[in-house]
C-alpha cells in the first residue's frame, strides 16, 4: 500500500511555465519536471498551448539519486547539463545530495 500524499505546495499549471520546457513536453522530449514541491495529483490533467498531459506518478527523491537516465526524462543528455540549468535558474542555490524534489511524470493523453 502507498503512503497517501501530503498537501500540494502549489498548482499543475505552474508544473510547466518555461517556453523551452513547454516544447520539450510538446515534441516529447520531456515527460517529467522536478520540484521543490508538489504541483499535481496523480491523474491531474496539465494542458500546454491545447494539448493534454495527465500525471501519472508522483513521487519523492533525493539530488543524489538522480542520474543520465533520470534526467533525460526531464529533455537533457546527461546529469551534469540538467545541473547547470537548474543552477542557472536558481542563483547561489547549492547542490545538495540529500536535498529531496518532488518528481511529477507525465504523459500525452
């Protein structure tokens, strides 16, 4: 049995807010984003320029767990090129292995 999930921190349509990221998800480049809460519920529908996604899984993890593989969902080649946009995004934010995100998948429905 999975542990229910706690309240979310903020809304599915702002999962997806960045013009590049938007057309990553469109041409299916993307399928998941990361954040440092929850934006969706598990069958909630996120809509971008017409086109649907629902959330699929929701789930937890930590900096240090991610890899090349995880990060492609996210539409980048490898770990160290998801960092530096991340970083680049977030000034004076560190990278910490421990630090937990929340994992939102989705998919064209």
């Amino acid at each position: 049995m999975t542990e229910p999930l706690p309240p979310k921190t903020c809304t599915i349509d702002r999962l997806v807010t960045k013009e590049d990221d938007v057309q990553k998800v469109i041409r299916g480049e993307k399928t998941a984003t990361r954040r440092n809460g929850r934006y969706a519920d598990i069958g909630e529908i996120m809509e971008l320029e017409g086109r649907k996604f629902e959330v699929h899984k929701v789930y937890q993890q930590t900096l240090g767990e991610l890899t090349d593989e995880a990060v492609r969902t996210e539409g980048y080649a490898d770990l160290e090129s998801y960092k530096n946009y991340i970083l680049s995004m977030h000034a004076g934010m560190p990278w910490l292995p421990h630090m937990k995100v929340w994992v939102h998948e989705f998919r064209a429905i």
